[in-house]
C-alpha cells in the first residue's frame, strides 16, 4: 500500500468538488496518454456526485476519450433500477447520461431487480466475476487495478458500505453483500477492503464539520475493523480531498496540503 496519506484541504465544499473534477480530468487524461484506456470507481453521496456534476460542467471533460474508459462502482444500495437513492441514478443523471460513454464498459453493480432478482449474495458474485473478466495478469488479483477509486466517508468512518465492526470487513471477496446496514436502506452490494487496496489511486473525499471526527480517526493509526475509512489505502497513493470544515481535527503533525 501507499505510505501515509496525502491532505489536500479546500475552502469549501464548492470549491473541493470542483477542484477534485478537474484533478480526476488530469489523472484520467494522463493514464489514457500512457496506455490509451482508463478505469475509475465512482461513490455517491453529495461530494461525489457534486464532483460528477462538476465534472460534467467543465469544458474539460471533452480532454476525457470517454469510449475507452472503464466505469465501476463501490457501492450500491440493493434497490430496483432507476431508484432515486442508487449510487448509479445519480451518477447518471450528474454526469454519464451527458457523455459518450461506451455502455459495455460502464458497469453498475446489480439491481434488485436484475437477473438475480431480490439475492443480495448472487449479485454479489455476478458483480466480482464481471470484475474478474476484467482483470489482466499484471493486476496480480481477481480485480482490475483501478487507476482512481473515489470513496466517500461517513460520520462513523465507513466507506463504500464497509460500516465500522461488521462482518464485511473480515471478507476477503471482491465483493460483498451488505445486509443489516446501519443506515438505510439496509440491504447493500459493497467492494470490500482488498478490492478497494488494489487501485492505484484512493480518493476519499468528505465536507463538512461532521466528517471531521471520522477524518481524524481515518488518519490516526486506527485499525480498519473499528474504522473503516483508515484500511482505505491506494497501491501508489492515497489522497484525503477535505474542506476547511471536514479537516478542522486533522491529528497534530498532519501536513496540510493546498488552500488555506
């Protein structure tokens, strides 16, 4: 994994979905110029479909080859398609449905009413196998090597639908299915914390005065089983993309790293 994280601290939540948009544009673009394709994990939750909306705002989505981008997820809520809470709809609605995204290769996790119907588990195992076939020799596992993968972070340190002491966080799986989560709606698909190890770049993103206590756990040494967000660490690096409120506990000697 990546040595210690990196703090990247804006003014406000404005100001850190717009400048994590145009930092993915640069990573996206940088990676297709080096090998001709891209992958990126999106999350939901309001930073980050606040980044897709920025994203999507910006003329500089257009320096993207959308047709040669690989589109996962982290998580998702076990509802039918089209549900408004689906991590995918607002994806969508923020930014896909306004690029020109090659379908084969944007890859929601199951619905519950998809070909596994309401079988949490078995969509779980469609979705891992789809990441397998995806998978090359060189990323040395059963899952791509993402080159971003975007997490969000709650007021309790989860990440993706990892919530703090649940079983999910022991299983080596690529994915897994969440049941009994404690924040609705309890039924859950979620990478779990190898997969999410195995990209090249983590972002965690978070705003606000409560994600600051989660943050400072996050970044403190703690182990992963009783908070999550800290076994959230990328293969070549680790980002922490906060506002001035998500970072006002930082632990003391953190350095801090980009506007006042």
């Amino acid at each position: 994994m990546s040595a210690t994280p990196g703090v990247l601290i804006h003014s406000d939540q404005s100001l850190l979905a717009k400048a994590a948009a145009a930092r993915l544009v640069t990573r996206l673009v940088d990676v297709q110029a080096a090998r001709g394709t891209a992958s990126v994990v999106l999350t939901g939750g309001g930073v980050g479909t606040a980044v897709l909306a920025e994203l999507a705002a910006s003329g500089a989505r257009e320096a993207i080859d959308w047709r040669n981008l690989d589109i996962w997820w982290g998580d998702e809520r076990f509802l039918p398609s089209g549900h408004a809470e689906r991590n995918e709809t607002g994806a969508r609605e923020a930014l896909l449905d306004k690029v020109d995204a090659d379908p084969a290769r944007v890859h929601p996790m199951p619905a519950s009413d998809g070909p596994d119907g309401d079988d949490p588990e078995a969509a779980a195992r469609r979705y891992a196998e789809e990441l397998r076939a995806a998978s090359r020799p060189e990323d040395h596992g059963p899952v791509p090597s993402f080159d971003v993968l975007m997490l969000g972070i709650g007021p309790d340190a989860h990440v993706a639908s990892l919530f703090p002491e649940m079983p999910a966080l022991y299983d080596e799986r690529p994915v897994v299915a969440v049941r009994g989560a404690p924040k609705p709606p309890p039924t859950r698909l979620s990478l779990t914390l190898p997969s999410i190890r195995a990209a090249r770049e983590v972002w965690v993103l978070a705003a606000g005065e409560s994600k600051a206590t989660a943050v400072r756990m996050a970044l403190s040494g703690a182990g992963p089983v009783q908070v999550p967000a800290a076994g959230a660490r990328g293969r070549q690096r680790t980002l922490f993309l906060l506002d001035r409120a998500a970072a006002s506990r930082l632990p003391p000697g953190m350095d801090r790293v980009g506007s006042p």
